[in-house]
C-alpha cells in the first residue's frame, strides 16, 4: 500500500518530457510545507501522466499551490531524493487546509538495537525517538522503495508510538503506518553547508498480527539509551499559508 495526499508549491514550470515519439510524462519540482517551526519544506519531484499531467502542464505555472491526492511516494534512495508518481491535482483555495499525508504498507527491514542512539534514544525533554526503515513493494521495473520512519512520544503520552514500534517490529515483520512528511536542516560541522533528511513521521499505525506459538512471540524490549544531544523537534502543526488558486477541472479520483 502507497499513498500520498499533500499540498505542494511549484518551484518551476511543468514540462512535458517525451518517452517516445508518442508518450510523454508531466514534471515539475515542487516543495511540500514544512511540518513544523524547526521543520524546513520538503523537496521533490511530481511526475504525472495523462489528463492529470495535461492540466498541470496546461494551468499551472511556478509559484502556483496545488493539491495533489492519490500518489505514489518513491525514494530514490542512491540520490537520497523523494518523488511522487502519478495522481490527481486540483487548485488549492485560500480556505484549503494545507494537506500532508502518507499511507505505507510494507516490511521492516530492521530489528532495533535500544542500546544504539541512532535507533532509539530518549532526550533531556523526555521525549522518546525510535527509527524504523520500511521496505514498500513498487512495480516490478521500479523494485521495491526504502523509507525512513521516525516515531516520537513522550514517556506519560497515553499512545506511545515509538515504544509500540521499538517493542513490537522486528526484522521481516510487516507494518502499516500513516504518517507525514518532515524535513530536517542543519549546517554541516565541517563544511558549514546545509544537510538534509527526509523522513515520514508516525501519526498512527497498525501492529503487526501476533505469532501463534509463544516461542516465536515478540518480547517487549526493556531498556533504550539516553542521548546527551537535544533534537530540535516541531511543536505543532505548520501555520496556514494564504495560497493562491489556478483555474481548472475538477477531475481525477476523491480523496482517500
């Protein structure tokens, strides 16, 4: 399963990009709002087809705001760069909520080490930080996608997301999540330029199903280390923008 529902900025023009002779794909590089104060836009590329693409092509123009449902999220994970494939686009309204929304199915690829800080850490605010990476089967040409979760709860939160995944995920075992684009920006220590990470932040999730035998069952983890280092993290969601609407049809399918 692969979703992505989210409100996007066109840096440049669409352009059509022919395949063959007779086939083209629509792209346009666009940025989703960040998801928080401490949070930068998230960069990516939009590649549609068809009456989709057209329209965009056709209506659309850098700077415009657009509401894109019913992707594909890919990572390309060699060039470290998100894109979303096909979908359909409409204008965004002054009134719109600004949309960032993405649904996964798949398999962890890892079982978390609690003893490794770049796995599961608490810090000094009590807030608790767990990565996962999550392997979403793609078409049989593309190979499957690898994504980077990251869940954070606070240790009274009464849905303590993080725990439930360094406790209940193992290695091979599936997960479906719902969660959120986020970006992170720093300066790096020795060549002072930016760095970025993306990642999809948990919102809710579903637990893998329980092992029949209990020799084979998932045993919580006790323990998770503490890290000297305090994230910034965001504090709510990313405020209202005012967007501007561009004229089109609106066609293509509802909203999940």
């Amino acid at each position: 399963m692969n979703f992505v529902d989210v409100s996007l900025e066109l840096v440049d023009d669409p352009r059509e990009v022919f395949i063959d002779s007779e086939r083209c794909v629509y792209c346009v590089n666009a940025l989703v709002p960040a998801a928080g104060r401490n949070k930068a836009p998230t960069p990516l590329e939009v590649k549609l087809w068809g009456d989709n693409g057209r329209r965009l092509y056709s209506n659309a123009k850098k700077g415009d705001r657009v509401l894109l449902q019913n992707g594909k999220l890919k990572h390309d994970l060699q060039n470290k760069k998100h894109w979303i494939s096909g979908g359909s686009v409409g204008p965004i309204t002054d009134a719109s909520p600004i949309s960032n929304w993405v649904i996964l199915s798949g398999q962890c690829i890892k079982t978390i080490n609690p003893e490794n800080p770049k796995e599961c850490k608490t810090t000094k605010d009590g807030l608790m930080i767990v990565n996962q990476s999550l392997s979403v089967r793609g078409s049989s040409r593309d190979g499957n996608d690898l994504f980077n979760l990251v869940a954070i709860n606070r240790m009274d939160d009464r849905v303590q997301l993080a725990r439930l995944i360094m406790d209940y995920t193992r290695k091979g075992s599936g997960l479906t999540i719902k969660g959120k684009l986020v970006t992170s920006e720093w300066p790096d220590q020795e060549s002072g330029e930016m760095r970025r990470k993306t990642e999809v932040q948990v919102q809710e999730m579903t637990l893998p199903p329980k092992p029949k035998t209990e020799e084979n069952a998932i045993k919580p983890q006790s323990s998770i280390s503490n890290s000297q280092e305090v994230k910034p993290l965001w504090n709510a969601e990313g405020t209202q923008k005012t967007w501007d609407a561009w004229n089109g049809d609106d066609e293509g399918e509802p909203p999940f």
